[in-house]
C-alpha cells in the first residue's frame, strides 16, 4: 500500500442522508468521508477496498514485530538469510516465484 496522503471530505449528517449516494461515490481508494454530527461522535465513510488492504498491511506488520521480538528467531532468520544470498550468488539455489512456489 502506498502511503500517500488521505484526502478527507466533510459532511454534515444532514447532508449526508440527502446525498447518501454521492459521498459513497466520492469514497474511492484514499478518499474518505468524514460525517460530524453534533449529538453523535464523527464517523469515516472509507473504501471497503482501502480498508482491507490497511487491516491486512497492519496485521503483516503486526506479525513482523512478534518475529522481530524473537530474538533467537530473528538471529536464525539472518543467518539463513545470509547463506541464502550466499548460494545464490555461487548459483548453488535458484529463487523461485511466489507463483511457482504456490501456484497462484
């Protein structure tokens, strides 16, 4: 996900209601709604797309912490990392795709 500034559109509730259709138009990758209401906390119209791509891209991110918290995993990936490039380089291993890998 690129991480280039969110454009935010203000509504009022009112206004949203009567032009429901239009702000739902406007939500469109980075594009957000923003619905302030003076009884009720405000609320983001956001792109189901955009959205899940942030909740994935936050749980990838998340998962990268816990492994960098490990130490001795952390240790063990830089190690095989190194042999790796190691073999690579001498073109003892061949890097396959993650399509040949997995078929996708």
């Amino acid at each position: 996900m690129a991480s280039a500034a969110m454009k935010v559109c203000k509504a009022s509730a009112t206004s949203f209601r009567g032009k429901f259709k239009d702000y739902v138009r406007k939500t469109k990758g980075r594009a957000v709604v923003l619905v302030e209401n003076r009884r009720f906390e405000s609320k983001y119209l956001v792109d189901k797309d955009w959205l899940d791509d942030f909740v994935k891209e936050n749980e990838s991110i998340k998962a990268t912490f816990e492994i960098l918290a490990d130490r001795e995993l952390t240790s063990r990936l830089l190690k095989l990392a190194e042999s790796l490039d190691a073999d690579v380089g001498s073109g003892k291993a061949r890097l396959h795709s993650m399509s040949d890998a997995f078929g996708k």
